[in-house]
C-alpha cells in the first residue's frame, strides 16, 4: 500500500491501517527505503493516529525504530485540540549536536592530535554512569534547570556569543524544576559536562577543500580555508532526561485512558492533552531536561577551549574557537506553520529529527538571517558527518530534516560482528585516532552499524529539506 510520490519521498495511506487520523510519508531515495527496518513502517502509522494530528506523519532518512515513534519521526499537532507524547521526544531529551570552528589547518593539528584528544577523553568524563566536574548542590542543579546555557555564562563556562549561536539561546522558557522528581534531579546532579554513552561522541574533524559543496554557505557559517579543523559533538540530557521521560510515560499511561478516554496501540505512545494539566506538566519537565542538556553541552564546549589553549598555549578566541551552532533533535516545541492556507499554532515532536529554519524566519541568529539555520547532521565514527543549511521552501517537514545516519544493525549485533580492538586499529590505519571509555560500547558504533550518511544526505537534500554545505571527516574521536 506504499505509494511513491516523488524520488525522495513515499506515502502510506490512511488506509494502510485502521485508526490512522493523517498519513504517514517516510523521506529516503529508493535504496533507503529498501533497508528502513520494517517496524518503522508501524510504528510511523501509529504515530499518525495520534490525537490532534495534522498534515502528515513524517519519518526521515535515517528512521530506525524506537520507541513508540520511530527514531527520525516528526509529528505536527493542533495545541489546543491535540496531545503531548514523551515517546515522540525521545528519553534523551534535547540530544543534540554543537559545532566548533578553529583557525587551525589539519597540518597544523597533526602534532598535537594525540595529546588534543588525550586531554578530551580526561577533561570531558563520558562512558555509562560517569560523573562531571561541575559541582552544584541539588537547588543550584534545579537554577540550570529553569536558565540553561545561560548559567554556564553566568558562572565563565563560555562566552555571550554562544547563547546567540543555539537554538532558543540555549534556554526554553516556562521550564518549571518543581515539576521534575527528585530521583531525576539525583540522577542528573553530577551529569552537567558529560558526553555519555552509546552513539554520543567528541571529534575532531576537518573540513577538506573537494568536501565543501557550497563555498557562500561554509564561508557564512565560518568555514573559509582548505582543511580547516573543526571540533563536533553529540550528546544530551544524561539519566536525568531519561528519568523525566519515564516519570511522565508511567504518569500518561495511568490517566490516558480513565481521564482523557484516550487509547493508542502502542504503550510507549502513551499521551495526554497537551492543553490538560497533566500535559502541561510534562512540557514544562521536558523543558527542564533540554536546558540541562543545552547546560551540558555549552560545558563540554568550555572544556574544548581549555584543552586547546592548554595544548597550543594560545587563547581560544586567538585559535578562532568560535561557535557556529547548537542544535536539538529530541523537543517538542510551540511553532506557527501554514496549514490549509492559514498559519496554525503547532506543537512539533522532533525524535531523532533536526530543526531546520530557512532564510528569514524568526528563531535563528541574525547572522544566519540571509542563508538559514545550521543544521548539523552527525555520521558515524567511521566516516564524517554533515553541516547543512535549512532552506525557505521546508514547511512540507515542518521545517525538519534528518539528524544523523540511522542505525541499520542491533547494539547486540554490532557486539556479535565486531571487536573493539581491531575496530580502533583499522580506525588508525585510517589516520582517526580514537579514546573510549568502553570496548563493547565501541564496537557498537562501527560505521557499518549506520547506514550510508551520504546517502540519507542526498535523501534530504533530494526532498528539499536541506542543503548541504560540507562533509566533515573525523580525525580524532572521543566515544562513550
């Protein structure tokens, strides 16, 4: 029942399953639809049978199933008439991804890439469990909770110009610490400057001349020179996003159907009224988890510019570490789209899907107002990653694109087909120089675990979701 509307994008009907309210489309070219993991198919169609969806349910590129939504599902839904599910926002609540610019050349980095990535993995503690080195008391955890990045500014752990360069300034507002547990608030405390586990990573990169596709786009966003090295990283809101995702999924099931008479076919689609006081609750939680995560990376990127001062002994301003941006994959926000010739007040669920504005919309840096938002899409170890551009005609996405490669292989499966060892060594015979905190956890995320990034680039760029400006390829990793 797939129909094809257009290379790059197919449709599954209302009819493809009883209960679908909208249909579902999935973007990818036809290689990437062959290889999508049939339960995305599923659990796509169930998304689209969420109350007070319109327009279309959305999977990107780099869909792989999840929980409830598929990871890359995108949901628009009507604020006053429709719900707030945490399985379209993800556990990690504002994973996300932030990009550095340097002054430095690949050539120049060569002789210190070791030591750079040594101090890394000792300066910014990642791996299951681990503990950061910004130390607050609970109530002062709940302060960065309600201001974000903007505390890390406050207390020297950046610079006013990052603020500027992530998206919302680096804080949501309305978030509310009092509607968080404590067990998160536990969870979360010693988390803030942590990268984490799983797909999460620091890397160096370099932005190689033959890879920079639209040189007016790299030079706006501050890539000017041939080989210029750039530092990316990937992370989120730790055990604390985790456990406000849960607290509020356990609170929806119990009152979904006794309060709101609402059922869906999926546990983990598990919703209340967005409008409801259980709903506002939960958004108000879940703007808590994406400023700590906002917190947290705006941290890691402090720590970035000391490790490099340190090595080079010049000062981070002097070595260009300048922001280019920070962007979120797993929120639910307020957002005004046209709909049906009328522009309609939506709450947009992006899980595992990247915002991404076009020229001249508000929310993004007036730097950025003439070319569109940064949007940053994140590969695997093995092969590099993607900075983009949004673009002015994406409201058929909402504005959204994909946010990384996409799983193609099980964790258990990758354990099963990889070594850690060996995967490290042929990752230096490749000239990247990898630290992990785990063995197995590396041999999680080899390349081919991931599906071709180059590929769900020319998805996205074929759809019109984006437009590519650089591939970035690693040459020193930090993974969790």
């Amino acid at each position: 029942m797939i129909s094809r509307i257009s290379n790059n994008l197919y449709e599954l009907p209302t009819g493809y399953k009883p209960g679908m309210r909208v249909p579902a489309r999935i973007y990818g070219t036809e290689k990437i639809l062959a290889g999508m993991d049939k339960e995305v198919f599923d659990q796509i169609s169930n998304v689209a049978m969420l109350p007070g969806i319109v327009g279309q349910a959305i999977c990107m590129p780099d869909g792989h199933s999840g929980y409830g939504f598929p990871i890359g599902g995108v949901a628009a839904i009507d604020a006053k008439k429709g719900v707030i599910s945490p399985g379209g926002i993800g556990f990690d609540i504002n994973c996300g991804m932030r990009l550095l610019l340097t002054s430095l050349t690949i050539d120049e980095v060569k002789p210190h890439l070791k030591r750079l990535v040594d101090r890394l993995f000792e300066r910014v503690p990642c791996g299951v469990g681990s503990r950061g080195l910004v130390s607050v008391s609970p109530d002062e955890f709940r302060n960065i909770l309600e201001q974000g990045s903007g505390w890390c500014i406050k207390k020297g752990y950046g610079w006013d110009e990052d603020l500027d360069r992530t998206e919302e300034n680096g804080c949501l507002k309305g978030a509310d610490a009092t509607k968080v547990s404590d067990r998160a608030v536990e969870r979360g405390l010693h988390q803030i400057g942590t990268l984490g586990s799983g797909n999460h990573y620091l890397e160096i990169q370099v932005a190689r001349a033959a890879n920079i596709f639209d040189k007016d786009l790299a030079a706006a966003f501050g890539i000017i020179m041939p080989d210029q090295v750039v530092v990316m990283f990937h992370c989120g809101s730790r055990g604390f996003g985790h456990q406000v995702a849960a607290d509020y999924l356990d609170r929806f099931l119990g009152v979904m159907g006794p309060h709101y008479s609402i059922t869906m076919p999926d546990r983990n689609l598990a919703c209340a009224p967005f409008a409801s006081p259980d709903g506002q609750d939960y958004f108000a939680a879940m703007k808590c988890a994406a400023n700590m995560s906002f917190a947290n990376r705006q941290v890691i990127a402090h720590r970035v510019r000391e490790v490099f001062s340190e090595e080079f002994k010049k000062d981070a301003a002097s070595l260009g570490l300048h922001q280019v941006y920070d962007v979120a994959h797993n929120t639910a926000k307020l957002e005004d789209h046209a709909l049906g010739g009328k522009i309609r007040t939506l709450l947009v669920h992006r899980k595992g899907s990247t915002r991404a504005f076009g020229p001249g919309m508000a929310g993004i840096p007036v730097a950025f107002a003439s070319v569109g938002q940064p949007v940053i899409i994140g590969g695997s170890m093995e092969t590099g990653s993607w900075l983009c551009a949004g673009v002015k005609d994406g409201s058929a996405s909402y504005f959204s694109t994909a946010h990384g490669a996409g799983r193609i292989m099980s964790r258990t499966q990758a354990r099963h087909e990889f070594n850690g060892h060996d995967l490290q060594l042929r990752m230096l015979d490749m000239s990247i120089y990898d630290q992990t905190a785990s063995w197995s956890g590396f041999a999680e995320e080899a390349g081919a675990a991931y599906k071709d990034i180059d590929e769900v680039i020319r998805s996205v760029s074929g759809a019109g979701l984006c437009t590519p400006v650089a591939r970035l390829s690693p040459v020193g990793n930090v993974k969790g």
